[in-house]
C-alpha cells in the first residue's frame, strides 16, 4: 500500500500522490506551527489545564509535552528552512500527536473536576473516541494514497463536513459558548465534549503525516527535497554561512 508500483509511468502518478511525497514548504511550516503548537496546543490546552481548579496531576501530563513541542519548534522556526526539510516531517507527525494528547487530556480534566463525573466509562470511551478516529482516518489514507485514480470523483463527505465545520467554529465558536452553552446545566458536559471533538484535527494530521513519512521511505526514488535559489545562497555567503540541504 505504500510502494508505487514501477509498473506506473511517472505521467500517469497523480497530483495528489506527488503531494504527499514532497517536502513541506517554508510558509506551511510557519503556518502549521503558529496554528497547531501556538494557538491550538498553547492557548486552547494550557489555558484550561491551569483554570480553575488546578489539577496538578494534569497539569504534569499535559506541560511536559507542550512544553517540549514548543521548544522544539522554536528551534525549527530559528534553524535554516533547508536544513530541516526531513526533520519537519517527523516534527509535524509528533505535533499532531500532542496536540490531539492535550485535548483528550483537557476534556478529561474538566469531566471530572468541573463537571464532576464519576464514572470511568468516560475515559474510557474518550479512549475509544481516539482510538476509533485514528483507525478511521489510518485506512482512509492508505487507500487513498494507494489509489492512482482516487482523483476521479473519490469524495469523503465526512471530511468534507468536519472542514465546513472548522471554517465556522473561530468566527462562531464565542457566540455558540456565551449564546448556548454558558450557564446551561450542562455546561462543563458540553465544553468537555467540545474539547474531545477538537481532537479529531489533530488526529487526521497526524495520521496523514506519518503515513506521509513512510510513503516517502517506500518511494525515495520519488522524493526530492528543495533547494535554495541562487540569492538565498549568495546571501548566506555573505553572511559567511553555508546553507546546508537535508
């Protein structure tokens, strides 16, 4: 499912197969990085990890693998683009993974401190949640990858809905919480929930990360990292530095 067949003239290899088998671009890795560690890890985790009430016991879980993923994307951010093209890949896939830990994590904590649920057939069927979303999306983008026509007419409409929905929720999400949420009886239930099927994003990009690492390692033949123009080079060099590629 990951090798290419050598069978398939390179003509015939689809776009969105190439796409999986290139290298991030400099804009993606600042943007994934502002959005998934900065913003969707740092603010959206750590804020409700340390409110009321403090749980230390969470906030250990939670602070050491952010805290790790933050200082290794800012090593990222101040490293040469060039030179970390193989090293973001593993970078986003471990992204993905701790973000998607930091949310499971926050809609435990306010399960069971703030809306002060008893039972463990939560957590286990939070457990299960992410379990269930990680095989889901695991097959599908084996056999989408797979696919050399996947192209033509393939459509996941529940991705599809899961995409419209985060279109809407930044600029509907504070609306939704002071309008319907806030204040019901059923408050914290809801924002617990809301906290776990904020999870499933990271989940899908994590999914698609490794899977493209190891489509890489089965094709790379196909794989080609980016080099740096003509200026960037003449521009290190007058810096006395040398960009290095890998």
């Amino acid at each position: 499912m990951l090798k290419i067949d050598e069978s398939i003239r390179r003509k015939y290899i689809p776009e969105h197969v190439w796409t999986q088998l290139a290298p991030f671009d400099r804009d993606e890795v600042r943007t994934l990085t502002i959005f998934l560690v900065f913003f969707l890890t740092d603010i959206l985790c750590i804020i409700p990890i340390i409110a009321d009430p403090f749980v230390k016991g969470y906030f250990i879980a939670v602070i050491i693998p952010v805290a790790f993923i933050n200082l290794w994307a800012l090593i990222i951010l101040a490293r040469n683009y060039y030179s970390t093209q193989m090293e973001v890949l593993y970078f986003f896939a471990a992204v993905g993974i701790v973000c998607a830990y930091s949310m499971l994590m926050t809609a435990l904590k306010i399960a069971y401190f703030n809306a002060k649920v008893t039972s463990s057939a939560f957590a286990i069927a939070s457990i299960l949640f992410v379990i269930g979303w990680v095989i889901y999306f695991g097959q599908y983008i084996f056999r989408k990858y797979a696919d050399m026509k996947w192209k033509h007419g393939k459509k996941n409409y529940l991705l599809d809905f899961l995409g419209l929905i985060l279109a809407f929720l930044p600029s509907n999400g504070y609306n939704l919480y002071h309008f319907y949420i806030k204040g019901h009886p059923f408050e914290f239930h809801l924002t617990s929930m809301i906290f776990l099927a904020m999870a499933i994003l990271p989940i899908y990009l994590s999914v698609l990360y490794f899977h493209k690492i190891l489509f890489i390692h089965a094709n790379r033949n196909h794989f080609r990292l980016q080099q740096p123009s003509r200026k960037e080079i003449k521009q290190a060099e007058a810096k006395g530095k040398k960009i290095i590629v890998q």
